[in-house]
C-alpha cells in the first residue's frame, strides 16, 4: 500500500490565524512543542514550504481557556 499523500500548505497569515483563534502565543506554542524561544516559531510560520506535520501539529491544538 503505497498510496500519494497531498502536502498541505499553509500561508503565515493562516498559521497566525490558527494560533489566535486557539489562543496560543508564539511564545506558549514554543515552550509546548520544546522549542528555547518563540524565535523558532516565527521561522516555521514564515516558511512556506514548512513541514506537513507543524501543519499538522497547530491544526490540532487545543483551545486555552481564558482565565
């Protein structure tokens, strides 16, 4: 079974989106996924050929609760 996978795409603008309307901080989005600071966060956003699973991955986050 070796079936062809189409790659998702996801525009900078579409990713920002999907981090606030989830309530995540670039800066809580790195601490969770391990990265040292939210710098790496950035990098991965402005990539337009980011790896499918960081798509993945912000797709499923959780929503935050505001407190």
């Amino acid at each position: 079974m070796n079936e062809e996978v189409n790659q998702p795409v996801m525009s900078p603008e579409e990713f920002e989106k999907e981090c606030k309307e989830k309530g995540w901080t670039q800066a809580q989005l790195a601490k969770r996924w391990g990265f040292s600071d939210a710098r790496r966060i950035r990098q991965i956003k402005a990539n337009p050929s980011k790896n499918p699973h960081f798509i993945d991955a912000i797709k499923g986050l959780p929503y935050l609760l505001k407190k």
